[in-house]
C-alpha cells in the first residue's frame, strides 16, 4: 500500500526474479577450466610471444647486414672505379669520333684511291708490255720486210747488171764499140751497189767482180775482142750468183 492508501499491486523486483535453470552441460562445465583462446589468452602472454618474435626478426637483420669497414671501403673503391671507368670510356668514344673517325674515314679513303692508282697502274703495265711485244712484232716484220725489200732491190740491180753485160756483148758483136762502152756506164754504179748483197754470199766475187768490169771498159777500144770474151766470162760468174740472190 502507498501514501495515498492505495494498494500497491506492482511486484517487488527482488521477490519478481526468479533464478533460472541450470543445464546439465553448465553444471558439469563449472567444475572445468575453460581452455585459454587467442581472444581469453592473457594480454601478458600475448605480448611476450610478440617481444619474443620481434626480438627475432631484428636479429636476424642485424646479423645479415653486419658489414666490415675493410668491405665499405672496398665498395667505395670499386664505386669510385666504375665512375672513373664509365668517364674514360665517355671521353674515349667522344675522342674517337671527333678525332679519329674523320681521320680512319679520310685513311680509308686514301687507301681505296691508292688501291686504285695501283690497279690503274697495273693496268698501264700490261698496256705497256703488251704495246711493247706489238711494237717488237712490228719491228721483227719491218726487218724482215726490210730484208726481204733489200733482197727484192739486189736481184733487181743484179738482172740490171746481167742484162747491161748482155746489151754490150750484142754491141760488140756488132761492132759497136761506142754502144758497149754506152751500156756499162751505168753498169759500174749498179754493181757497186749490189756489192753488200754479194758480199754476204761469195766475198772473192765481191772483190774481183768490180776490177774486172773496169778492165772490160778501158780495154774495149784497144782490143774488142778481147773484151767480148771477157763479158762472156763476166756474164758466167753473175750467173753463178743468180741462186744465191734469188728472193724467196
């Protein structure tokens, strides 16, 4: 009942609550401990697990990026090295092509031309050996052209002299002292100049053949007949060189 007299038919909190049951399975789990999971285990454990692992790993690292100054300095060294190496090799390329490649390009050029000029001297040197065995050809032609010309005039001085011997023979056959004499004027130059070709085959008729004729002549007057035998005897021994002088 409240103040006002009234009766208070609300329940009592404490009587209103009544205790529930209790499985079976909650009795016999309150006697057990319940097992420790990730999320129960306590927050100490868990951060000694971490310290412990992490304490690890550091470790580790430390052990594996532990350097010796011997091994800095040799790094740096070798650094150093590789930059200097990679500066020379610069400038030596830039060297090579602002110097030496217009040079080796200019060098190759010069050797292709003297190549050339070497080939085109070759070339001018078979011109010349093979101008020169025409020119050898020409001249062996041009001798034997000339010896077979020289031949050609002697038998035509040698026929020239025979037929002048046999013209004065018939004069004086005749009597004609005067038109013997006419005949062998010419005759002596004929035969002085057939004197090499008759040297070359029979040296004593070269050398008696003139002293004949002139004996012939400057006897013609004194004793005709005398003369006429010795045309007869002159016109023999020409006849004897006719083979001799004969061209081929």
């Amino acid at each position: 009942m409240n103040e006002n007299g009234e009766l208070n038919t609300q329940p009592d909190p404490e009587t209103s609550k009544q205790p529930e049951p209790i499985s079976e399975a909650s009795q016999s789990l309150e006697g057990q401990e319940p097992e420790p999971t990730l999320a129960t285990k306590p927050l100490q454990e868990t951060e000694a697990e971490h310290g412990e692992v992490s304490d690890k790993k550091p470790k580790e690292k430390a052990e594996k990026k532990t350097t010796t100054p011997f091994q800095l300095v040799l790094r740096k060294i070798l650094i150093g090295a590789g930059i200097v190496a990679v500066i020379f090799l610069a400038g030596f390329l830039t060297d090579h092509f602002v110097r030496y490649k217009p040079l080796a390009d200019t060098l190759d050029t010069t050797r292709a031309e003297l190549e050339e000029a070497n080939q085109a001297v070759s070339d001018l040197e078979a011109e010349k050996e093979r101008l020169t065995k025409s020119n050898q050809a020409a001249q062996e032609a041009i001798a034997d052209l000339e010896d077979e010309l020289s031949g050609v005039r002697a038998n035509a001085l040698f026929y020239q002299v025979l037929v002048d011997v046999n013209a004065a023979r018939i004069a004086l056959f005749m009597e004609d002292i005067d038109g013997a004499k006419a005949t062998l004027v010419d005759t002596q130059d004929n035969l002085e100049a057939l004197l090499p070709a008759i040297n070359d085959v029979d040296l004593e008729l070269a050398l008696s053949l003139p002293r004949r004729l002139e004996l012939i002549v400057s006897g013609l007057e004194r004793d005709p007949e005398t003369g006429l035998i010795d045309l007869e005897l002159f016109t023999k021994d020409l006849l004897e060189l006719e083979p001799l002088l004969a061209v081929d």
